[in-house]
C-alpha cells in the first residue's frame, strides 16, 4: 500500500462519489488516498485493519478461506465500494480477503478516527447498514451460484472480470494468465475439470492458448456466459 500525496486527485474522487454525503460532518481532513498494486492484498482474513476503505478506482476479488486449506471466491468489488465496514462496527479482525486484481485506488479513513468521529454519526450508520444489507444479499446469491451454476458459468466470469486487458492488432484484448491451481479452488472445483473446462472453451473458439495463457477471442460469448456473476 502507498499513500498518495496528491489532494486535488483525493478531492476529485470525493467529489465524483459524493462522498461528503456519507458523513454529517466534514471528514475532509481525515481522508487519504491509498494505491495498491494489482495482486496486493488489500485486507487480510484474520488480521487486524487499520482503515476503513472506499474502493473508487480500479478493482478487486473477495474469497475466504475455508477450514480444510482452501480458498472460495465470493464476489469481484469494481466501482465505489466499502471495505471493512463490518469490522469498524463490530471490532473484530478481518473477515475475508480482498485482493487488487488491478492497480488500486482507495479513499480510506483511518479506524482511530472512525472510531472518534463515525460511530456515533447516525447518516453513517445508516449508510454502513445499507452496504452490510447489500453484501448479505450478494452473499446469498454468490453462495446459490458457486452451488447451482456450471463452472464455464464461473469460469467465463472469473476471466471476463480479471482478465488483464491488452492491445493486440490495434485492438483490446483480454489475457488470462493465472495459476490454474488457485483459481480450480477458488472456484470450488477440481483442477482436471478447469483444464477440460478450458480445453473446451478454445475448441469453441472463445479462448486461444498462447503459451502458458489464454487469449479472449469471442468477447461476446464469454460476456453471456459469465451472466454477471459474483457482481
């Protein structure tokens, strides 16, 4: 994490998400803009977090990790989005893992100021209950697909969503180039199953194998497959 030094940047992404609404008094002076890089972990399950993060440049995955070693995806955070609003209410250690899969920007507040100025701030809490509401109801629908929706569903997702966009022939293109092991068990299944699940979308022409990554070739099929899932 890196803390930028450039308020007229900070201001502009207050001011784009309205952000001062949020709050009844001016918090101005107590927010900081954050840069993660892609990859970094912007929090870590169990551990303690120091600020309470407002995602508004880039994007993110959330997983868990489950008592037998492994990991489950539970929703990609893209747009403005809250981040550790759970554990300034209630005080506890991070609940899930949150990882940049972009480069990052953050307006965070500080927990000892949350804790001094926000938790008694009735328009806040209001706001922290509309964005738990949300994550519950996100929570329930992820849990039904992770159990009901074929994995070319979650795959087609996955790689729609992370995929790093590049230029190829002067045109965007997405690449997926990831280890196939983490992603088999964030999307809770067999590493076989993803390889074959892979295999069959480059016989269908969706995918082209480049290397040890994979290339988007039909955009549009990929888009209805994922079916804006884990949203």
């Amino acid at each position: 994490m890196l803390r930028v030094k450039d308020p007229e940047k900070l201001m502009e992404y207050v001011r784009r998400y309205k952000m001062n609404n949020i709050f009844t008094e001016d918090m101005s002076p107590y927010l900081e803009l954050l840069f993660y890089r892609k990859n970094e972990f912007m929090v870590k399950e169990g551990e303690e977090i120091s600020y309470l993060l407002f995602l508004v440049d880039g994007k993110a995955k959330v997983f868990t990790s489950l008592s037998n070693g492994k990991s489950l995806l539970l929703c990609f955070y893209q747009g403005f989005k809250v981040l550790g609003d759970l554990e300034a209410v209630d005080r506890v250690k991070a609940v899930t893992n949150v990882q940049a899969i972009a480069d990052t920007y953050c307006v965070g507040i500080s927990y000892r100021n949350v804790r001094q100025f926000l938790l008694e701030d009735a328009k806040f809490l209001r706001y922290v209950c509309t964005s738990l509401g949300g994550k519950l109801s996100r929570c329930s629908k992820n849990s039904s697909i992770n159990l009901l929706y074929p994995l070319e569903n979650r795959l087609a997702s996955y790689i729609y969503t992370t995929g790093e966009r590049v230029t190829r022939l002067n045109k965007t293109a997405i690449c997926f180039d990831e280890n196939l092991t983490e992603i088999a068990e964030l999307l809770g299944t067999s590493y076989r199953h993803l390889l074959r699940t892979l295999s069959d979308f480059c016989d269908r022409k969706i995918l082209k194998k480049e290397g040890s990554s994979y290339l988007v070739i039909e955009d549009e099929t990929l888009m209805e497959l994922s079916a804006d899932l884990y949203k």
